[in-house]
C-alpha cells in the first residue's frame, strides 16, 4: 500500500513485454539461421494453443506451474531462494503414489483426496526442514543446500521406485496405477479441480501477502531482517514458515501430478517445474494476476512447442531457450528501465 | 587552551609554512557542484589547498564536506567546477587516479579488507610487482611507522583490531604512499583523547614535511588546535573561511565567535534552561543487576553492568564508540539475549523480570527504543510511512481484526503521527525511504512514543541531523522525562549529554565504569573516564 | 579380484570423473572468492560440452574441441560479468537465466543436428602414460597414465593456489571480494578483476564441460551435466575457496561416483541410484559440518557501487 508513479506502476509489466518481445525475436533469429521459416513457425507454436482441445491442454500443464508459483511468492518474499521446488515436488509425488491404494483402501473418495494432498503437501514440506534448518539457525546459504535436496530427491525417489515402492506386478519401475476413479475430478475435458486449487492459491497468497499480518510480517522479514528484529516481529518463525510452505506448495504440485494427470509415479520421473515456476514469478514481480497470466502463457508456449517439434521437427527445447532469453531480457529491461528514468529525473 | 591557539603562528610550525600566497597551490578547487537525488550536496564551492598547511573543513553533518572530500579522493565525480592539482587540471575517474595524483585519504568509515592482514592492507593496490613481497612490506611498514611512532604488529588480521588500531592503519597504507596530500576525515571521532594527540602530533610531522593536509571535522577545539586555513561549509555552501592571517592575529575566542556565528548563523536560539524543571522522581523503573553480554563471537561486549533507572530522568551514556553501549540498549530491549544477570521492570506493580523475554515482551512492558541506524534497523525504506508506523502494533486493534489489516485505520494512525511530530511528508502512503534524515528521525520517535513508553532508550538521538530538528528531538526528550519516562541517553556527542542528562555513566570496554551527578560531569572527568581512566 | 588392482582401478577411475566438476569448482572458487556468485555454471558446463563435442565431430580434433569449449565458457563467463558487474544485475536471477538459456540452446541444437544418429566420437586411446612414471604400482596408473586435460588440471591446482595467496593479483581478488569498497579505495580496479575471475570461471566451466563429453564419454547428451555445476559451487565453498581443498572434496566426490559404476560392473545388488545419491547427502553433511562456521566472503552476490559502504 504506497504511491508510486504511473511509470513506476507500468514499468515491470513494460519490461515483461519487451523481455517477450525480444525472446521471440532472438528466437526468430535463432531459426532463421537454422534455415527454418520464423513465421511460420511462431504460427505453428501459438495455433497449437488455440481451440478447445488446446486450451484445456494448457491449463492441464499450467496447474502444477501455479501451485508451485503459490509456494514461490511466499518464500521469495521472505528473502529466501528455495530453489529445491524440484525434489520436493517428487517428494510428495512419491509418497502420494505410494499412500494412495492404501488409503483408497479404506476411505471414500472425497476424504481419501484431501488426506492424500495433505500428505503430498506435508512431504514437500518434510524435505525442506533440512536447509529451512541450516538457513534459518545456522546461517547456511540456502541456494546450494535447495539444489542438493533436489538432486538428492532425484536419485531418491528414482531408487525407491525401482526399489522398496516398486510395484511388483508390473514391469516398469512405476507404483501402482490409481484408477481413474479415485483421481481427482475433472471439471471440463481433462481438466481438474487441481486448477482451481492452484488459481484460488496463487490469489489467496497475492492477497493474504498484502493484507493479512502474517503475510505483512513474511513480507517485512523479507525487506529487512534488521527491522524485523528490532521491531519484535519473529524472523526464525516467520521464516520457517515461509520455507516450509513454499515447499508444501511444490509438494502439492507433486500430488496433483500423481492424483490427477499421471495416476502413479513413475521412475527417472523429473518434470522439473521449478525453474519455470521460478523465472514466472519473478517476471511476474509476485503479482498473483501476472503469475497467472505467465503461467498461462508458458504452458501455452511448451504445447507450441511440442507442436512446432511434431510439425516442424524444432526440439522442444526451443521453448526452454524461450524461457531463459525472457528471464535475463527481463532483468535487464528493470535495469535499463530504472536508469532511463533516473535519468529523466536528474 | 590560550597556548594552543600559539602553536598556529608560523614561528611554531617550522619550515614550509611561509605565506601561502607566494607558494604554488597544491590543490585548487573551483565551483564544485555535486547533486545527488534530491539533495544538492555542494553547490559551488572552491577550496585550495597549499603546501605545508592544515586547511580544515568545518561544518554540520550534512554540510557537505564529506562530498567535497570525496569528490578530491576520486569516490565521486563533481557535476560542476574544476580541479587543478599542482596547476595541472584533472579529472578523477576513480579513487585510483586521485592515488596517482598523491592523494592519500583517510576515509571516515575505514576502507580496511577485515580478513586481510595489516601487511597485506598496506600493500593493496600498489601493484608494484606482481609476486606478492609480503616480508619485504613489512620491513617498509615497520620503517614507516617508526618514522612516525606508530606501532602495529604487520601480522594481525584487521578484524581484530580495535577501532583506533584499525585508524592507525589506514594512516599506515597512506602514509605509506608517501602522500603530498593528505585528505582526512573525522579522524578522531573513534579516537580517545591520547590517541588524537598521537594523531596530531603526526599531522603536525607531515605538514613540516611540506604534505598539504585537509581535516574534515566538526569539533571546533580540534580545528582551533590544528589549522592553518579553516573553511566553512553550510547546507553545501561555503559560507566562510578564516585565513592563516586572522588565525595568527585573533584570539581564541573572537575566532570561534566567527565561526559559530558562520555555522550556525540565522538558526533560533534554543529557548532557555528555565522552561524545563527536572522532577526525578525516587521510583525505580529499570534495575539492572550485574549483566553480561557476548558478541556474536562470543566474547564480552558489556560485562557485570548494574545501574537503576529512575522516573523522570534522563541517565546519559558516554563512552568511546563500541564500548558496549548498543548492545546494552539492544538487551534491554530484548533484542540480544543476556548471558548472566538479569533486567527487571518497575516497583509499582511488583518487579517484572526482563531477563531474555524477548522483544515482544519488552514492548508490551513499556519499553521503547529509538536505534542509531535509523535506515537500516528502525525503517524499511520501501514499505510506507503509514506501514512503517504502525510496525510494532499490527497485531493490534485497530491496525488489524482477524488477522486481516486494515488500511483506513492504518491511515488514520500514520496521519495522526504526521500532525503531532510534524513530520514532512505529502501522504502517508509516500515509502519511507525517500524521507529525509530528520523526518525518519521524526518518525521513529512517534512511532516509539505512540506507545506510551515507561523506559525510552535513544542512540544517538541528533547524530546528523540539522539543528532544528536536533532541538525538536531534545525538547521532545524533554518532555517525555517530565511526565515520568525514564530515559537511558547513549551519545558520542558530550555536548548533548551533559546538556540533556541528570546523570552521567560512562562505559568504557564494556564495563560502566561510574555514574557521576551532572554537577561533577564536567567534560574533563567524563573525558579521562571515556580512556578507562578511573578517579 | 586383487585389492591392488581394484584400488588403482578406483583411484584413477574417480580422479578422471571428478575433472569436470573440479575444473568448474577451482574456476567458481576464485569467482566467489572475487564477489560473484554464478550459477550459470552449470549452463557454461552445457555450454562448453556441447561445443566441443560439435567441433570435435565436426573436425576430427578433440583438441579444437576443447578450445572451442574453452571459449564458449569464457564468452559465456564475459557476458554474465556484464550482466552482473557492469549492469549490477542480480546474479542469482541472471545465474538462473543463463542456465535455463543454455540448457535450452545445447538440447535445441544437439536434437536439431544430432536427434536422428546420436553420434559419439571414435574411441582412441585417451591417456597419456609418462614413461617409467607410469610404472609405479598404485600411483603410476593414477597420476601418470591419464589424459592430458588431467595433467593439466593437477597443474593447475598449486599454480592457481600461489597465485591466490602469493600475487598481488590474488591479493585484489581476495580483497574485492571482501571488501569492494577497500580496494577501490586503495585503487584496485574492482571492475576489472571482477570481469577476469568472472571470465576465468566461464572459462574452466567450458573446460570441465569439454571435458565431460570429450574425455570422459566421447558423447553429448542434453542435460548431461547433471547438476555438476551446481555441486563444484557447492565444492569452491566447502574448499573454502582454497584449491588444494577443493581438490581433495572433488576426488572424494569422483570416488563414490565410480563406486557407483565399479559396483554394478562386478554386480554388487545395489541399485546405482543409492550410491548416486549419497554424494548429495555427503556434500549437506560437509556443509552442516564445515559451512557452519565458514562466512561467505561479505559482498558475495552483491554488485560494487562507489560511495557506498
């Protein structure tokens, strides 16, 4: 709650417009060289968005996205780089895949859903108290720590299912397949609930961030530890409370990837969504509408891509090159565009 | 003091001194102007500077002399003016070509590498060879500082140094240099009485030796001591100057008259003594029983304090900077723990014990707080002013129901802080970082008053800031210790504390050496119990 | 099996496993050392790989290979001391970019030209054994029958040791790392140092990247670094910036690497994974244990600007 400047306001969303503008224009260049037409195949990345089948599509990829987005805004606010939201992503996807014929064994499906996603959550939680720990108490630098975990849960995950998770009636290393019933219900054409969790968290966290005293405190922590001190507001807690929600957050995307898209878990299984998750939120300057619309727009792009890979025979990784173009052009738009108006007022 | 005064005649000083006018100008100075956003930090000022002279920079915090001496040092580029050294026009990019040029500066925050070893400071940036001769530096250091009678083992790592030691360094790594300009500023404000004679007597040496010395300060009786050329810089300006001629010819008095009246010319007189009648009262309020605490590295910032605080009065602290002074505060507030003893509150409703509640707690008992980093610790500078003042009760009706904030109370709260402090600001939804230094000052005081406080700590209540709002915030201290606050006042500047304090305690390496009645705290006595020198 | 044989086999397996990641980590160390933080190595890894071994296929010259990696890491290098010495930009956010961007141009380009053959490059005899050195039981294979990049890497070590601690160009990096303001005041180019460690860096991570798909795989695969670049930033702190000790953690990483492989070839029943994952849990718990009480250099991460302190 401040003023600021009609150019103050407009300028991250200026500097994310010409941080797109110019990735698509690299990216052109890009195919250009490698004798590919740009236009036509920029046509082919934002058709295979377009119509029903497109769209639901998107939004099915752009759950997990925002679900992890929720957990981002949070901890990024707070000053702490959780960059583990990979491993406990696959966290909580391995304990859902493996909770779940037991607890459908036993419970209805509604509750049966809620404590599953309550175990994802708390799983991706759970893997964060070791560097939320290190951080916090001992001071130890939590980028490195975040990664490890990731890594860490990787080849932890990756063993358990071809180990003690594994289920033993199949070939594949994978656990057992949730019928379709007990997965999480559809809305419209594939699509979820999922989504609606994901769209009401990347809100409720944009609005409980600015106006609730907890969210106010995470964010006063986040802008000055000092201060926090100084003014009796509990870091340690506070920031605990960020780091563990943030990776309950991924955890929950890890969840909603078992109950409601894949239906098990699956060996070497990495969708690494976190530093998609991450560059959206930071473009999107923890904006919940912003996180929204990017998350949109980047599960919109990797359809496109998959598409223009079918079509064209360009990797997917087109997109991923997008994605890093749109991050550093973004940082540097910031940049160009506070000097600019430094100087204007000088 | 009258033989002081003595040593500026040119008889006195050696060779090098003669009349400057015939001597070519070492450094000559023209319409310096340098902006920053929002603040025009000089505004034309010249400056020369000759061989062989003191030439001193005297003015308030704020005045800009800082600026100009970084501006000379190469730290900042000047948006107008020019400057010559040894009539060769010049145009520093960077510290680096000020160096070339042989300007040495002692900066007034050190510019010391804490995990590098004396030698290794001493050396840094010379480039001389490109193996490090860190055994040959030393034998140069040690040369170099027998010259000056300066002692300082080259091996040390410069974090372990003292402040004063630390300073010595850096006098080292210019001297080294073999400066014909030396630049310092505030060179004594971390320095005890013997350790600013070693520092004189060593500015003295250099200036026999025909070095060109600008003294930034803002301590009158240091610049009467040293110089041979004062100029006087306000709001930027250079407003005054007192030439080598008027210093040999006028006494003591009339020229610090003049300066006084350049410096502070124009500024309302602060209204009389009279309308303030302390009423200490015989309540204790704050007892302190033999408290020790560590640093972070564990070792005895302030060590078996006891002291008690009354109602109604006001307990100044002096003491050399980092003598444990802040951590005191910072305990008291519950913002470091204590490692033996214990803090307790109040008589009235029986004793409460503060030993290590916390912050929170401290708060809820009365217990107010106004820190010396004002923008570091006590603001968040991109949060409002309304967000700002309302931090240490926002889980307090009105500020907050539910869990939820509530804006227009927020508002409401923030704008009444405004009008009682008359603090400048447009509207409180303006961020707190783009207030000046008195009105953060200003702000920070409300917001710790709007509590109602029955303990009120303040560190360095007027550091830096202008006149006007220095007198508002004594007044205002004023005030809150006659209607029964108790204050604990910690300042570097004696002046404030002797004028404000019913009592006087000094801390000297973390222990609180004595508490005199403001009767026998006369500036010597405070002085010589800063050293750690007990009566 | 003789333990003899199963000792040199491991010792030399894991020292030449452990190159990629330890040129990374020697060049990260003095990065970190100089203030920056760049977690685009892992990227420059990528970056470095892929070129080489595209050059190297394309030429025939493993030797060009490595140069081409060389200079794509030290342009790589370049540009992020642009982005975050000149521009100030924050490292983390451009560290992220740059890894995400190469992560998606190596991929992009390897399935592009490569999607359809997967080629890898003839295997030809890689070591170069010392005469008479080579000999030595145990330490003659280990140290003296390796690749040349080998050699060069265990030069390497003591030179960029004395270098550190014995030059006055160690000493401004230490100090600018430190104490920017310091050294600018003492008139070292904070700038220009911060530049050559920041292009050193990207050099050695397109070495150890080079490495990787030249000397140690004669392949490419898309993300093959598989998070190296991130453990040598983990190694360069452990190491506490010192090069014999960051040596010594990256052997010791190489070591369960090669277990893990070594393992399976004699068809221990453990899973490869469980192994793999272990280095992870040892590089936490070296950092519980060592990072405890090692501070970062102070202005890590943060860009110089003059006149602040």
């Amino acid at each position: 709650m401040n003023e600021m400047g009609w150019t103050e306001r407009l300028r991250p969303y200026i500097s994310l417009m010409f941080a797109i503008i110019a990735s698509f224009t690299v990216g052109a260049f890009l195919l250009w060289i490698l004798g590919i037409n740009p236009l036509r195949a920029y046509q082919v990345l934002f058709e295979a968005g377009l119509g029903k089948l497109g769209i639901t599509q998107t939004l099915i990829k752009m759950t997990p996205l925002l679900m992890i987005s929720a957990g981002l805004m949070i901890v990024l606010s707070a000053g702490i780089w959780n960059l583990g939201e990979d491993g406990q992503f696959l966290i909580g996807a391995i304990l859902v895949g493996v909770a779940a014929p037991i607890i459908n064994a036993y419970l209805p499906k509604i509750p049966a859903l809620l404590i599953l996603g309550m175990i994802g959550f708390l799983g991706g939680a759970a893997w964060a108290i070791i560097p939320a720990v290190l951080r916090i108490w001992y001071g130890l630098n939590e980028i490195i720590t975040t990664i490890m975990t990731d890594y860490l849960a990787i080849y932890l995950t990756s063993w358990l299912v071809k180990g003690p998770f594994r289920d033993p009636s199949v070939i594949p290393p994978q656990t057992p397949v949730i019928p379709l019933v007990r997965r999480i219900p559809q809305i419209w054409g594939g699509v979820h609930i999922g989504l609606i969790i994901g769209v009401v968290a990347v809100l409720g966290v944009h609005f409980l961030m600015r106006n609730s005293t907890i969210g106010w405190k995470i964010l006063v922590v986040g802008k000055s530890i000092k201060t926090a001190v100084h003014t009796g507001i509990p870091v340690a807690r506070l920031s605990m409370m960020a780091f563990l929600l943030s990776a309950g957050f991924a955890g929950l995307a890890g969840a909603n990837g078992v109950l409601g898209v894949k239906g098990l878990f699956q060996g070497d299984w990495n969708p690494a969504y976190g530093f998609t998750a991450f560059a959206l939120v930071y473009m999107a300057r923890f904006k919940g509408g912003t996180v929204i619309f990017l998350a949109y727009f980047f599960s919109f792009l990797l359809l496109g891509g998959q598409m223009m890979s079918l079509r064209l025979g360009t990797p997917v990784f087109f997109v991923t090159i997008l994605e890093g173009l749109m991050l550093i052009f973004f940082v540097v738009n910031e940049y160009l565009f506070q000097h600019v108006l430094e100087r204007r007022r000088s | 003091m009258k033989t002081q005064l003595r040593i500026n005649q040119p008889d006195l000083k050696g060779e090098g001194t003669g009349s400057p006018s015939n001597q070519e100008a070492l450094v000559q100075m023209r319409g310096i102007t340098k902006r920053f956003p929002g603040v025009v930090a000089n505004d034309g000022i010249d400056l020369d500077l000759y061989p062989g002279e003191i030439h001193s920079l005297l003015g308030e915090n704020g005045a800009g002399k800082t600026t100009l001496l970084n501006i000379l040092s190469g730290i900042h580029q000047p948006d107008e003016g020019t400057i010559s050294v040894r009539n060769e026009v010049v145009h520093f990019k960077s510290p680096h070509d000020a160096l070339e040029h042989g300007i040495g500066t002692v900066y007034q925050h050190f510019a010391l590498v804490p995990n590098l070893s004396v030698a290794e400071n001493v050396i840094l940036g010379l480039n001389t060879a490109w193996i490090l001769d860190l055994k040959g530096a030393e034998r140069r250091i040690q040369r170099t500082m027998e010259k000056f009678g300066l002692t300082i083992d080259p091996h040390l790592q410069v974090q372990y140094l003292s402040l004063g030691q630390q300073q010595r360094v850096e006098i080292v790594k210019v001297l080294f240099r073999k400066p014909k300009i030396l630049l310092l500023d505030e060179p004594t404000s971390v320095l005890t009485p013997s350790e600013v004679g070693e520092l004189f007597r060593m500015v003295k040496q250099l200036r026999a030796e025909g070095v060109g010395v600008v003294f930034i300060t803002h301590k009158l009786h240091e610049v009467l001591e040293l110089s041979d050329r004062i100029t006087i810089l306000r709001n930027g300006q250079r407003i005054g100057a007192v030439t080598p001629e008027e210093l040999a010819n006028q006494t003591h008095e009339e020229i610090s008259n003049h300066i006084v009246q350049l410096m502070f010319g124009g500024v309302p007189e602060e209204e009389t003594e009279g309308t303030y009648a302390p009423r200490v009262s015989e309540e204790i309020v704050l007892t302190l029983e033999g408290i020790t605490i560590l640093d972070s590295q564990g070792v005895a910032a302030v060590r078996n304090l006891s002291l008690e605080l009354r109602a109604g009065e006001i307990l100044g602290i002096a003491g050399v900077g980092g003598s444990g002074q802040k951590e005191l505060l910072e305990a008291i507030a519950g913002q470091l723990p204590v490692a033996q003893g214990n803090i307790r509150l109040g008589e009235r409703l029986g004793e409460i014990d503060l030993t290590n509640k916390g912050v929170p707690f401290a708060m809820k008992m009365g217990i107010a707080y106004i820190t010396d980093d004002r923008i570091g610790e006590g603001i968040i500078t991109d949060l409002s002013v309304a967000e700002n003042s309302v931090i240490r009760r926002i889980d307090k009706r009105p500020m907050s129901r539910w869990m939820l904030l509530r804006w227009q109370a927020i508002f409401d709260f923030a704008n009444s802080l405004i009008g009682a402090f008359d603090i400048k600001v447009p509207s409180p939804q303006i961020l707190a970082g783009t207030l000046s230094g008195g009105n953060i000052q200003k702000l920070l005081l409300a917001r710790e008053l709007s509590a109602d406080p029955t303990v009120l700590m303040c560190n360095q209540p007027t550091h830096g800031l202008d006149v006007k709002t220095a007198q508002f915030v004594w007044k205002t201290l004023r005030e809150q210790a006659s209607m029964g606050a108790a204050i604990l006042l910690i300042s570097s500047d004696l002046d404030e504390l002797l004028k404000l304090s019913n009592r006087v305690g000094v801390m000297y390496n973390g222990e609180l050496l004595e508490v005199l009645s403001i009767e026998a705290a006369d500036r010597e006595t405070v002085g010589r119990l800063m050293l750690g020198e007990r009566s | 099996m003789e333990v003899e044989a199963f000792i040199t086999v491991l010792l030399s397996a894991s020292l030449r496993a452990s190159i990629p990641m330890l040129l990374a980590a020697l060049g990260e160390a003095y990065n970190e050392k100089g203030g920056i933080l760049n977690l685009g190595i892992e990227g420059m890894m990528l970056g470095g790989a892929f070129s080489g071994f595209a050059v190297a296929l394309i030429t025939g010259s493993v030797f060009l290979g490595f140069m081409t990696g060389v200079a794509v890491g030290a342009i790589s290098g370049l540009i992020f001391a642009y982005l975050s010495v000149t521009l100030k930009l924050d490292q983390i956010i451009t560290g992220i970019g740059f890894t995400i961007l190469m992560v998606g141009l190596t991929g992009f380009l390897y399935r592009y030209f490569y999607g359809r053959n997967f080629p890898t490059l003839g295997v030809s005899k890689k070591t170069l054994a010392i005469p008479f050195l080579s000999k030595i039981p145990v330490i003659g294979p280990v140290l003296f029958d390796q690749h040349v990049v080998v050699y060069l890497t265990l030069l390497l070590i003591p030179l960029l040791h004395w270098i550190l601690f014995h030059t006055t160009f160690g000493l401004n990096i230490r100090a600018v790392g430190e104490t920017p303001g310091a050294a600018d005041a003492a008139g070292v180019n904070v700038a220009q140092i911060r530049y050559l460690v920041a292009v050193f860096a990207g050099a050695m991570a397109g070495l150890g990247g080079a490495f990787l798909s030249l000397g140690n795989l004669s392949l490419f695969v898309p993300g093959e670094t598989q998070g190296i670049g991130y453990i040598a930033i983990a190694m360069a702190m452990l190491g506490k910036w010192s090069p014999y000790r960051v040596f010594i953690g990256a052997w010791l990483f190489g070591m369960v690497e090669s277990l893990a492989v070594g393992l399976q070839i004699i068809a221990v029943p453990v899973q490869p994974e469980f192994i793999l994952m272990l280095p992870y849990v040892g590089v936490i718990v070296a950092m519980v244990f060592l990072a405890r009480n090692a501070r970062l250099p102070a202005k890590l991460m943060l860009p110089y600007e003059r006149g602040e302190r």
